[in-house]
C-alpha cells in the first residue's frame, strides 16, 4: 500500500492526468470495416447520417492514444477519432482492437465473390454473408446491443431510432434481415 501511495503521489507531483494503469496502443494497422465519419469522429454507433463518408476497411491508420471514450488514431497525417459512444462496457484496448486489425482486410475481401464486394463497398448486407463479410461491411454491432458475435441475431441501428436485425443459421450464414421496409431499403441488397 504504501509503494502505491508513493507511486501516485509522484504520478500526480508530475502533472500526469491520464489512467494509472494504461493499456497498450494497437500497433499501426487497418480499419476492419466500413466506419462513418462526420469530421474527425466516428462512432461505434456508426450510424448513416446525411453528410457522413466512409472509412473504408482496409484504410492505413496509426493508433495515437486512448481518451476515456475514444482512440485516437491518425489516418494520412490526419487526426481521427473512433468513438466508444456504445461500447462503454468494454475495455479500451479491447474497443481498439475491434476496429483496428493487423492484417489488410482488403486481402481477404479480394477472394469474396463480386455481389459480396459490391454489397461490401456499399454498407450493405445480402443473403449468404458470412459473419467477417457481416462486420466488414456494417461494422460492429453496437455491444449495448449485441455484445457477442457468436449470437444468431444482431442488432443493428441504421440511425438512433431505425433499427435493423441480421439473422444466421446454423451454417453461420446470414438467414435474414429484418426491420422496417424503409430501413432494409438502404441496409438490404437484393
């Protein structure tokens, strides 16, 4: 106890105003999967606002550091955030290495099948996608909605209120989607 104490004053004599205990950095590395932006913050919401771009998977980014509701990373000399807006349960490292992945995804998708690529680049889902084809092209279901991805069903939220359910089967592929007519119009290739 008393190494503790003198292991925090000294932490707090310097000024230091981050966690005590911090957590490791990703290393340089890649985005997952399609992220929407509307600046500089993305949230793990990722839901489709008017004037939001895309972060495509596969975007080249380098972790800076952890704040108590993001990771900051830089992507082509500029500062993004990827935001824990709901995911707050989770720990940050963990948060980071959801979106931040060591291999190019862009590899793997080169061996999906065109309408799966098309339905990737477009934030789209379609019939028969796997899970990794899943969360590449939506990215993480909120883990206030859906903490596991083992689950049969995930929810997915389109925007703060229009919400949207991917469905596999037993064979891990995707079963279904359903939601509102509206919502599957822009989240569902036929």
């Amino acid at each position: 106890m008393k190494t503790r104490l003198v292991t925090l004053g000294a932490v707090l004599a310097l000024g230091w105003v981050g966690p005590i205990s911090a957590q490791a950095l990703p290393e340089p590395g890649y985005l997952c999967c399609n992220l929407r932006t509307d600046g500089n913050w993305a949230s793990d919401g990722n839901f489709r606002n008017n004037g939001n771009r895309v972060l495509e998977p596969g975007t080249r980014l380098t972790p800076l550091r952890y704040s108590s509701s993001s990771v900051e990373v830089e992507i082509d000399g500029t500062k993004q955030y990827i935001g824990n807006d709901y995911s707050r349960e989770m720990p940050m490292d963990q948060f980071a290495r959801r979106w931040i992945v060591s291999r190019d995804p862009k590899k793997r998708m080169a061996t999906w099948s065109p309408k799966v690529r098309e339905a990737v680049k477009t934030s789209r889902v379609r019939l028969g996608m796997n899970r990794e084809q899943v969360l590449t092209s939506l990215g993480y279901p909120r883990w206030s909605d859906t903490p596991y991805t083992d689950a049969t069903t995930w929810l997915y939220r389109l925007d703060g209120s229009s919400e949207f359910r991917v469905a596999f089967g037993p064979d891990g592929l995707v079963k279904s989607v359903r939601g509102e007519q509206k919502t599957l119009s822009f989240v569902l290739m036929p």
